[in-house]
C-alpha cells in the first residue's frame, strides 16, 4: 500500500504507468477487507471462492435463487476474459467485481464511488478498496449493457444508437428468437469495453486475483 505522500501525488491521472510501462487502471471494489487481509496473509493474495460467496448469498438472502440467475451470465463473463488470456486459475475462482467509473444524477462521470450516493445504497455497510491493477489483468464491461448478458436477450450493434425507433424495433423482430450462441456472437462488441475508449456509462471490472501491491487504500465503514 503507498502512503499518502504518494497517493497525494498521483492525484488526478486517470490510467497511471508502471515502471515496466504498462498501464495501470484505477478500480474501486467494495469488499470485506478483513477477508482479503487474511487471505493476503495466509496465501500472499486474495481470489474470490464460487463456494464461500454461494454460501454467503444463502446466509444473506436465505437461498440461492439470485446467484443461480446470474450463473450463465457470469460463466460468459469468465469465458470472455479466458478468450482474451485471463485464465481462471482454479474451478472454484470467480472474479472480483470492481468500479472504473460510473454517472452521478448530474450526468457526471466520476472515478470513486460515494457511499453517501443512493446508487450505492447497498453497499455502505462494505470497506471500499482502492486498487490499481496493470489493464492486462483486467476486463472492462459496460455495466447496463451487461444486462442483455443477464437476461439473456439479443443486443444490437454499435450504430444502432444512430437507429430510428423503428429500425430498431424491426432489428430486435428479426433477432428476438436468435440462438444462445448467436447473441452471445453479439455481445463482447457492445459489452466489452477498453480503457482508451471509454463509453460516457457506468463501467465495471473483473479480475482473478489481487496482491498487497494492488491496494492503494482501503476506506473502512465506519
């Protein structure tokens, strides 16, 4: 973790270079720090566990029926970021979910999430760590379009934002009833995002497994 002279320093650049000049992105998390703590101590880095946070979201919310939703959704999560040579280093991995920046009520867009922001609401009871992690170990994803992953539908390209009503509405007629393998064709090329072209959007990020160097700092709740 760098002091604070150091983090004073680097106040203000957005995607920082290493020593070894690859580029380093700011991502917030909001994590159990303690977990990951011990889990640096024990192992020397922390990647999340797919049994421990099923178990964890029976013992919040009672059973698993969010979490088994989600499932195919984060398993194409998990094959893009194989695709592209993030491999996932035990069956038993998933990854950690971070912010890179997300959209105030202004129309903002802003780099640390603020707990006191209703978007937020659900995680004010969690530490937020500060990571900045080099881009090759990270996957970028538009978090709304990521939706079309979640609920399984098709998704236009690109320059369907230049589309009228109806063109659209012809669009998603015509795709509707593609196959899983079709709309998962349609995916990465609105989903995926790269830190050098950044939507104006709410963007979020997967890595396999952070290290003590990762952490820049760590905001306890209070």
């Amino acid at each position: 973790m760098l002091p604070t002279s150091q983090l004073a320093h680097l106040t203000g650049r957005k995607n920082p270079v290493g020593t070894d000049n690859q580029q380093l992105i700011n991502l917030y998390s909001f994590q159990p720090w303690p977990v990951i703590e011990q889990a640096f101590a024990d192992h020397g880095s922390y990647t999340p566990s797919a049994a421990l946070a099923k178990q964890q979201d029976y013992q919040d919310n009672g059973d698993n029926e969010w979490w088994n939703a989600l499932q195919p959704a984060y398993q194409w999560i998990i094959s893009e970021m194989t695709r592209r040579g993030l491999s996932q280093p035990s069956e038993d991995a998933t990854p950690l979910w971070a912010w890179m920046q997300w959209v105030d009520s202004q129309g903002n867009v802003r780099r640390e999430p603020d707990r006191n922001d209703e978007s937020f609401e659900s995680d004010r009871d969690s530490d937020l760590i500060h990571l900045r992690i080099p881009a090759d170990r990270v996957l970028l994803t538009d978090f709304e379009a990521f939706h079309w992953v979640i609920n399984n539908w098709p998704l236009a390209p690109k320059e369907s934002t230049d589309w009228t009503d109806e063109q659209y509405d012809k669009w998603l007629d015509e795709h509707w009833d593609d196959s899983p393998e079709q709309k998962q064709q349609q995916w990465p090329d609105r989903v995926i995002v790269t830190p050098d072209d950044l939507p104006h959007r709410w963007v979020q990020a997967c890595v396999w497994t952070i290290a003590p160097d990762d952490v820049i700092s760590v905001n306890r709740v209070e």
